[in-house]
C-alpha cells in the first residue's frame, strides 16, 4: 500500500487485580500502512479493543502496558508524555466507538459537540464562531447529513444519524488513522451497509487509513486488505484477502469464517388455547420540534401464546423497540389494547402484579445492570421486592437463578460486580433477573445486537430452552433476521410503525412477499464487495 503509518510490536498488556498481574495482551505485532484498510477481528475477551486502547493511549487503571512499542510516524507513543498526546489525538489519529448515544452528551446539541473539537485543536477556529459553525456544516455534508442538524439533539437522531454525527466528529481534523471499534454492531444490516459505504467511500476521497474493530469476520472479509485474528490475547493470523477468499490457515479463522444459518428445529404448538398476550390497534404518535407526526406504532396486533417465540423484525426506526415499551407499559400509548390473559391493561394504572409478569430484557448489557451493585443484589433485589422469598433465601434463590441462565459455579459470581464480567456473562444475569419475577411473557429487547457471534448462539440458545421449559411467552425484538429465523416460531416484520408482513419464521425469511422484507433478506444474504459506489437516486 504505502509507508508504514502504525507499527506495533510486541504490545503486552495487563490488569492489575489482588490476585497479581492479568496479562490481556500478548505479544502482538502489526502493522497498518497508510491508506491501508486493516481489520482486527475476535470473540469478546480476545483482547482487540485492549490492543486499540494501548494504540490510542486511553487505557486506564488498573491496565498498564507492559511491554513493546506502539510508533506512529516513528514516535514511540508508549513513552510519549501529554503535551506529544495530545497533539496525536484527533489530528492524527481518531476514533469511532461502538454506541453512538454513549460518545454524545445528551445535553448538548450536535453542533456544539462538534465544534468542541475543533476549537479544542484548532486556535484559529476556536476563536471564531462563525468559520466553526462553517466547518462543523461542512462535516456534517461529508457524512451525508443535512446540516440542519446542527442544532438537533442526539435524542433526536436515528441510530445511523447518531453513528454518522460521530464519525464526522472523528474526521474533523483530516487524521491519517481511524479507528472503528464496533461501530455497527447495534444497527439494522441497512444501515449497517449504508454507513460501511460511506466510510469506505470516504477512504478512498480522502486517503486516510482504517483499523477496523469487530468480532463479525464475514463483514469484513471482502473490504479490508488485510484481516489480523486476535484470540485469548494474542494474535494468531494475520491474512489478506486472498487467503481469506480460501477460509485462512489458523482453525479459529476458519470458525469465525463460517456460517451463520442457524436452521431452527421445527416444532408444534399448541394454539388451541387462548393466547397469553394479545395486542390490537396498539398505537404511539410523538412529536417532533418542528411539530411533524411521527407514528412510531400504528394499529399494531400480534398474539403470544406460552411456550411460543414471536419476533419483531425492523430496521433502526420502524418502531419495533416502541412497541415493546407500549406492552410492558414503559411508555403510555394513544390507542390500542394490550390483554394479559384476558385483561386489558392499558385501561387501568400498572399494579405490580403486571410488572412481575411482564419482564424485558434490555439491548445493552452493559447499560442495563448497576455497576455500584453486585450481581446478587441484581438478580436478590426483584425477588425481595415482589416477595418471592425472604432475605434468608435470597441469596440461595438468586443462585439458582444463575445456575439457570448457565452461570456455573453461581457462588463464583454471586459478589461480582458487573465489571468483572463479559458480555455474553452480564446479559445472562438480566435474563436472570428477569426470570426472578416468575414472568407469562419475556420481552427481549435485541438481547444479542451487541455480541459476538459465539456469544449470540448462547444467549440464543439459553431463551429457546427457558421458552421450552418454562412454557414462557417470548416477543423477540431484532433487526437480525438469522436470529429471528433461529428461535422465533413467527415473524412479524415492521416499518414505518406498522406490521407490513408476518407468518412463519421459515415463510418470512424464504418466501418474502412485502417488498421491506425482501430488501430486509437481502441484505442479510448479501456478501460485501469492494464496489463502494452510491446507488442512483
């Protein structure tokens, strides 16, 4: 490609812990040329943001770098201080995290947000408003945002905006690097297509080079030039395109190369009985500042029996996630009627019965649990509030509750804080947690979004079998057709607020007749090229 822009050599990495030194990182070795596309790919806890953090400087205690050299143009960032830091952020190099609403402020427009960076690089910028204001419009029509959008509030914004806000941000003072950690693992694969267009479109314009963060190897494998593979903390293969065209050399490369259909078993259900829950003409309006309608549900229906998983298919702003709140009754809705077993609902306050037996399971694993509390207070806290058992049971209950969710020995996690687990770890303790309630109806909100391919198959897994076992009513929230088609026994696909198409899993996905859903299964099936041009209008 060109000169060597980043050389990292022998990168160890450690967490210091009572019980000694962790090592994260192991020897790792790799290069990003300039204008080169390089990926970093692994499971959660095979160390790849590690390496990144240790690349950008911004690991904090108690991880310190133990060995090796990080150089960029030929600085030495290991031993750099902060003036030479501070020069090397943003100017040189940038970066765009995985969750878009957690690296903006929610109290700050978006303009602001972006113009902070530039004054806080740029004297001449920062001491004129109006050339500020210019070049953060300017930033925002580079990632195909209107730049009326900058006085828009992050809530405002849709996750790709959200995503396309940051990475403008990260493009704000032209860097040679950029680095994407997991940037589009929480969007719908349209979206997901859209924004990984864009970057590479913009590569190409602008000639900077990318280190590319993700534990999904088929999204890559057709774009980058080459592929590095990181497990358990070190690096096992680092391979181009070609090789990957032939699924690599190392095992492991091989496993993360290879397919994702998960085929469901078929099964029978009893529908004979009246459903558990059924919802009709559910619907939601807000209102956005310039006082335009938007219909976030509109007349939505669906029935749930037990023992039965119902998917909710949608891309990012089809309304799906809202739906989900109107039936646990998170939000109020316009209209509608949502029956628990015959009773409606909506037409009374929220007792605390109807909490226990409606229970959700929240996207963000690292969000949804308190990071002050330890996980028996997590799972002991709904059994304690609903009086399930006594304060002297609880501690044996909530470690049943472990042992279900396949959180083996329970004793060994029982005082863990939430930090001291993985992904995959902490949103089985919110499944716990929900289960603690004994619920009809579990409302999983994209529970798997933000894992890794491993991870996803056990979570997926671990609610097909409560479903089994436990006769649980499952409304499976997704913009992931792969997992709906693996658990969900129907699939009803969402847009713009309403269910444009549903049927069985097996129909939706391979006989689509809606043309949402056809656009749906075909970028899920489709395989990325390194054809980066913008379809016609």
């Amino acid at each position: 490609m060109g000169e060597v822009l980043l050389s990292v050599r022998d990168l160890r990495v450690g967490f210091v812990t009572p019980d000694g030194l962790v090592e994260a990182v192991r020897g790792v070795s790799l290069d990003v040329d300039a204008g080169e596309l390089v990926g970093l790919v692994g499971e959660s806890g095979s160390g790849k943001s590690t390496v990144v953090q240790a690349v950008l400087r911004s690991l904090g205690p108690p991880g310190v770098i133990t060995g090796g050299q990080v150089l960029f143009d030929g600085q030495d960032l290991v031993t750099a201080g902060p003036v030479a830091l501070r020069a090397f952020r943003w100017r040189q190099a940038s970066v765009v995290l995985q969750s878009a609403l957690d690296s903006l402020s929610p109290v700050r427009r978006v303009g602001d947000q972006l113009g902070d960076t530039l004054a806080a690089h740029d004297e001449t910028l920062a001491r004129d408003p109006g050339a500020r204001r210019a070049r953060c419009a300017e930033l925002l029509a580079l990632v195909d945002l209107d730049p009326g959008l900058l006085d828009a509030w992050p809530h405002e914004l849709s996750g790709g905006m959200r995503q396309r806000v940051v990475l403008a941000a990260a493009l704000a003072l032209t860097p040679k690097l950029i680095v994407f950690d997991e940037p589009t693992t929480a969007l719908d694969v349209l979206v997901e297509r859209q924004i990984l267009r864009r970057v590479l479109a913009l590569q190409r314009e602008l000639g900077f080079a990318v280190l590319f963060i993700t534990h999904d190897l088929p999204l890559l494998r057709e774009v980058v030039d080459r592929v590095a593979v990181m497990r358990d903390g070190e690096l096992v293969e680092v391979a181009d395109q070609a090789a990957l065209a032939h699924g690599g050399q190392h095992p492991y490369t091989q496993t993360l190369l290879g397919s994702q259909d998960l085929a469901p078993a078929p099964r029978r259900l009893d529908r004979t009985r009246p459903p558990v829950l059924s919802v009709s003409g559910l619907s939601k309006a807000f209102r956005r500042p310039d006082g335009t309608r938007v219909d976030a549900a509109a007349g939505v229906g669906l029935q749930l029996h037990r023992g039965e998983a119902v998917a909710l298919v949608g891309g990012s702003g089809s309304g799906k996630s809202t739906v989900a709140k109107l039936i646990a009754r998170l939000l109020p809705a316009d209209a509608g009627q949502v029956r628990l077993d015959g009773q409606d609902l909506l037409v009374r306050r929220p007792t605390l019965g109807d909490r226990r037996r409606v229970q959700v399971v929240f996207q963000d694993p690292y969000a949804s649990l308190n990071p002050v509390h330890t996980l028996l207070h997590a799972v002991g806290r709904p059994l304690l509030r609903h009086g399930i058992c006594t304060r002297d049971q609880v501690r044996d209950r909530a470690a049943a509750l472990l042992e279900v969710v396949g959180l083996t020995p329970a004793e060994d996690f029982l005082d863990r804080h939430p930090h001291a687990c993985s992904g995959g770890q902490r949103q089985r303790v919110a499944i716990a947690r929900a289960l603690a309630c004994e619920p009809d109806v579990l409302i999983a909100d994209e529970p798997t979004s933000m894992l890794d391919l491993t991870l996803r198959l056990g979570i997926l897994n671990l609610l097909a079998r409560l479903r089994d076992e436990r006769g649980l009513a499952l409304l499976f929230i997704t913009h992931d057709l792969v997992s709906a088609r693996a658990l969900a026994d129907r699939i009803l696909v969402m847009q713009h607020g309403q269910v444009v198409e549903q049927g069985l899993a097996q129909d939706v996905v391979e006989r689509p007749s809606h043309p949402y859903t056809c656009e749906l299964v075909a970028a899920a099936a489709e395989g990325w090229s390194r054809q980066v041009e913008e379809p016609p209008p």
